[in-house]
C-alpha cells in the first residue's frame, strides 16, 4: 500500500504547468492583438480618433435653461402622537428668459409646495412609488403660479422621510 501511495505522489509531482503557461501567454498575446485590430480600425472599421470626431460633429448645444433651488423645506407629518419629519429639496427647470420672474415668485412656489405636502397622507409618501405621482402633482401647481410656460420641470433632490 505504501507503493501505490508513493507511485501516486511521483505521478503528480511530474505534471508540468508548462501548458498552463502556454495558455495563459497565448490568452494574453491574443487578447492584446484583438484589442489593438478593433482599436485601430482593421476590425468593425473606424479610427481611434473617430468617436471623437463624430461626437464633435453630432452635438447640439445644450437648452437656453436655468435651474432655480427652492429652499429645503421640513414639514410634519401626520395628527398622530410620534413626529414624522418630511425632508424636502428640489429645483426648478425654467428657461434663462423666466429666472428672474420664478425666482420673485419663490415665497408663492413654497407656500403652495408646503400646503400640498402636508396635505399628503403618510402612508402615501412611504409608498416606493408615490414619488413619481407627488412630482406630477407639484410640478403642475407649481405651473399654475407661476404661469403657463415657465417652469418647464421639478427636479426632486432631497426626499427624507424620517
């Protein structure tokens, strides 16, 4: 038993890791060629300096467009006996020629977005959901005040509910 035990011994201490060397160089002199052939253009066509040059040429110019923050608001939440705290942030996308008239109707913008948030049941703001739903719906009574046109979107950055 010894015998076999030692015959063994020998037949794995005389695998060679050369074809594991050799596979490893040949992965990596393979991967590097493909690398450079799509690179350089002789594979799927193009340069290096091709994507550039199209980006160049296919961007627009960004919007005439503003964002104005709105104060941080905190609202409580809810009658019941424990405090419930609404942390609240965002800004207004508007066009460059309205930020001054938005930005003057901030304290209306704030009042209304204070009213309407707590106005909202808990349970609605705790739904993973709800967010899209209370966006739409601030964003359009922030259009009312400020007037058709202006404010074109609510960026929501803040959302706590503590």
């Amino acid at each position: 038993m010894a015998e076999a035990a030692a015959s063994e011994e020998k037949v794995s201490k005389k695998k060679s890791k050369l074809p594991l060397l050799i596979g490893v160089v040949l992965m990596l002199v393979l991967g590097g060629g493909g690398f450079y052939a799509t690179f350089s253009g002789m594979i799927f066509g193009g340069s290096a300096e091709a994507p550039a040059e199209h980006a160049a040429e296919g961007a627009k110019p960004l919007p005439d467009i503003a964002f104005v923050p709105i104060d941080p608001l905190v609202v409580s939440l809810g009658s019941t006996g424990r405090a419930r705290h609404l942390r609240f942030a965002s800004q207004l996308e508007v066009s460059k020629v309205y930020q001054e008239e938005v930005t003057m109707l901030m304290p209306r913008i704030l009042d209304v977005l204070n009213g309407y948030l707590r106005a909202v049941e808990v349970a609605e703001l705790e739904d993973p959901t709800a967010l899209i739903r209370l966006r739409a719906q601030m964003l359009r009574r922030v259009q009312i005040v400020s007037g058709e046109g202006r404010v074109r979107d609510l960026l929501v950055t803040e959302f706590v509910l503590n």
